[in-house]
C-alpha cells in the first residue's frame, strides 16, 4: 500500500518540550479554570495578536458563539455572513437565535465581497461575521466604514489567519472582535481551542464569564453561559507550539511556493497567491479549476487513486446544507460567485514536513489531466 497524503498533518512541538511544560501540573494539580498555564499563554497570545484582551476558550466555535451571545442581539436579528465558509461560521449565528443572510464573495480572494452588503441590509440588520478565508484577509476597510454607516457590528471568523499580518497588522485589529481557532488542523493549534479578541473590556469580561457558566464572581452569576474553557494542557500546547510558529510558517511557504511554480500561470489553472500587503501564514493552497480545460472533480479522482487526500473547502456551501437551503435567506442563486468557486476548487495537501517531492507528484497528476 503506498503512503497516503492527508490534506494536512498536525504540528507537534518535540515530545520532551511538551512533557517539560506540563511537569508542573503534577506539583499543583491544577489543571483547568484559568490556571497558570492558561495566564502565561493568554499574556503570550495578547503580545503576540496585537489584541487588548485574549478570551481563551475550548475551541473557536464556541468562542464564536460567545462572542454573538455577548453582544445580546434581539432575536431574530440579521447577520451579513459569507456562505463560502466551514459550518460553525454559519452555526454560531443561528445558534444564537440569529438569522444568516448570505451574501457573495470576491473574485480574487473569496472573502466577503462588501459591494454586496447594502442590497442584503434590512431593518433587522445588527452585524456582519465575514471570513478571512484560507487566511486571505477580508476588505476591512469597505466593511469597517458600511459597519459604522449604518450601526453594525463586525465579528471577524479569523479561524485561518492566525499568523497572517495585513498591512503588517494582527487580523485581531480589525472589527469589534474576533475569532481565532486553535483546531488540530489549523495553522497552529492547542489540540482544541480557540480565541476571542476583542479592544472591547466589557465584552471581554463578558466572554470570561460566558465561558465559565456565567459565574462572575463567588456567589454570583450574572449570564446564562455555558462551559467552554481552556484546560492546562491545551495552553501548554500553545505555549510550546508558539515558539516554533515562525519556523513551521516558514516550511510551508517553502511548500507554497513549489506548487506555485508549478500550477501558476497554467490554462485553466487559477492558484490565490498572497496579495500585497499580506504576510501570509501559508494555511491553505486553494487551486480554481475553469472547469473547460480540467475539472476539480476529475482532479480530486485522479489524486485519491493515487493516495492522495486534497480537500473540497468550502463545497457545498454553508447556505446549501440540508439545515439552511430553506431559510427565506440562503439559496435562490443569490451568490453566485460563490456557487461557481464552491464547485470548482480544491484545497492541496499543505503541511510544513510536507516533501517537495511529494508536491511534484501532486502537480505531475494536475497537469496530466490538463495536457
Ligand atoms: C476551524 C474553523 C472554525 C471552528 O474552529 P474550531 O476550533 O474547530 O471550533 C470556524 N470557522 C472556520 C472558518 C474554521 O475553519
């Protein structure tokens, strides 16, 4: 049986580091509800994300979900979002009694097209939850100046983009808050985890206590929250996976840039190189099939008969599962860019161990469907 490729592969910092870090548990036996693990990491990510306040959680969904809860919307209220996106983007909205209303996205990085928010704005609008998707970020100058126009929030679905910089800035510096996801398969991860970063300190203080059952303090409660706190051993994992963040960015940009080399300028071939002002984190290598020359599912069956594991992000559209295509707001050919970019493209196997070679026989089998 010849090795398979996954899509990607979870970083681990060296086995002793991480054994090191959590020595100290055994002394204290502390092990979740804010210990010391939790501090030095959360201090860490607040330098490191440029943010005022880090809330940590125990995935990014959920810190999502509290970040929608905190700010105490009407029910029924509406959500400018991007259908192109993973289900918890959707999720958190409707979750919290929310409704998502669809919009396009943008031809040329496929995040929230803002040219699209004003015929989607409505009395009952109160937010818009755009998505810094692969970790190409969002025009957040067009949505932060529509938000304020018209007296919206922005919550930014940064699950991708921890690492990125635009214009040399955090992601965490755009919008009222943010969401950072430290998932097994991202970028960089806690296991499990996630972030909300907010400038905000009284929503900052209301995701710590949304996080933890809404206790405020000893014999107060003061929300209806559930649990969705960091544990010790998810922090230490952060804290070690941290100190190698720089270098492990660095082996995929070198894996980036092979298949660049190899899939750019092709007929029929579209790769979404880091624009300007873009420090990319290399999260992802989306690659647009025209369809005419070469066709995304063809590839994708030509690579899984040889082992290979690329991925469908983001097919089918959120606003297409079977749980929304009958909401009054999903559907109807609404997005159309969207719809056209969901069933033409295939996310690349992309992880920094990743051998070169490897990606030259990713890039041979393209290409073979397309000579
Ligand atoms: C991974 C992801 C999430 C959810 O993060 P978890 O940490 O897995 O809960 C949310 N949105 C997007 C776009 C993601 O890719």
């Amino acid at each position: 049986m010849v090795d398979q490729i996954p899509v990607t592969r979870s970083s681990m910092p060296p086995f002793e580091e991480y054994c090191e870090e959590i020595k100290e548990l055994w002394r204290t036996h502390w092990l979740t509800n804010m210990g010391a693990k939790h501090e030095e990491f959360r201090a860490a990510l607040e330098g490191y994300l440029e943010c005022p306040r880090a809330v940590l959680c125990a995935n990014g969904h959920l810190a999502l979900e509290n970040i929608l809860a905190a700010m105490r919307f009407p029910a029924g209220s509406e959500v400018l979002t991007t259908p192109f996106t993973f289900a918890s983007t959707t999720h958190a909205i409707v979750r919290n009694g929310l409704v998502p209303v669809f919009c396009d996205i943008r031809e040329d990085n496929y995040t929230l097209d803002p040219g699209c928010l004003e015929k989607a704005l409505t009395a009952r609008t109160v937010a818009v939850l755009p998505v810094h998707v692969y970790g190409n970020p969002c025009d957040t100058d067009a949505i932060g100046s529509f938000a304020r126009r018209h007296g919206l929030k922005v919550v930014y679905d940064a699950a991708h983009a921890f690492g990125a910089r635009y214009r040399g800035k955090s992601p965490a510096r755009f919008g009222d808050a943010a969401m950072f996801s430290f998932h097994a398969t991202k970028v960089f991860h806690t296991i499990e985890g996630g972030v909300a970063c907010t400038a905000d300190g009284c929503l900052a203080d209301a995701l710590s206590d949304l996080k933890n059952f809404g206790i405020h303090g000893e014999e107060s409660v003061t929300a209806v929250g559930g649990n969705a706190k960091m544990n010790e051993f998810q922090a230490a994992m952060g804290i070690c996976n941290l100190r190698h963040l720089d270098g492990e960015i660095a082996k995929r940009k070198t894996v980036f840039e092979r298949y660049m080399e190899r899939l750019d300028g092709i007929p029929g071939l579209r790769p979404c190189p880091p624009e300007k002002d873009v420090a990319s984190n290399y999260a992802y290598f989306p690659l647009l099939f025209d369809g005419v020359r070469a066709t995304r599912d063809g590839a994708a069956s030509a690579l899984a008969a040889c082992g290979i594991h690329p991925r469908k992000y983001f097919h089918p559209l959120t606003s297409d599962y079977e749980c929304y295509r009958d909401l009054p707001t999903a559907g109807g050919g609404k997005t159309p860019v969207a719809a056209r970019v969901a069933r033409n493209i295939l996310t690349l196997p992309l992880y920094p161990d990743l051998p070169l070679a490897d990606v030259d026989r990713i890039c041979d089998i393209i290409l073979s469907g397309i000579a």
